[in-house]
C-alpha cells in the first residue's frame, strides 16, 4: 500500500470467551469508515486516514467497545476489540 495519507487498520472482535462474532459493525468516529467482521470475527480497512480515531465496535445484545488507534501513513495498524 502507499497511498498518501492513507493507512490500513484491521483485527478480530471476539465475545467475552473469545469467540468470534460474525457481522460486528466496526466505525471510524468522525469518518465515514465503516465495515463488518466476517464469520472469523475479522475485520479490515485496506485504506483508513492517518490520524487518531476512535474506532467503535457494535453489535445488537452487546454492549458498544471503543477504542482509541493512531494510524500511520503506509502502514498497518491492529485493533481487537472484545463485546
């Protein structure tokens, strides 16, 4: 990847026995970057702004988890959440 100004963010939500949950909808707070987990529990943003965010993931019976990420211009950042 290296597109300016532009990182990736991904990583997995698992319940409070970590397990995976599938359909986690993952959002970048004041952007417009949202995606879901697929049935492994993983997520992944191949193009996230740099910057700090905080990064909220939700899913209906659970309660909302988030978290604060820095991300770096041309590299990978990782964020695991647990619901």
């Amino acid at each position: 990847m290296n597109v300016q100004g532009m990182g990736s963010l991904s990583g997995d939500v698992v319940d409070a026995d970590s397990n995976p949950l599938a359909n986690v909808t993952v959002h970048g707070e004041d952007t417009n970057f949202t995606t879901m987990t697929d049935s492994n529990g993983h997520y992944h943003f191949a193009y996230f702004p740099q910057g700090d965010y905080n990064v909220t993931a939700s899913l209906h019976g659970y309660v909302d988890n988030t978290l604060p990420i820095s991300v770096i211009e041309n590299e990978e950042s990782n964020l695991n959440f647990t619901l």
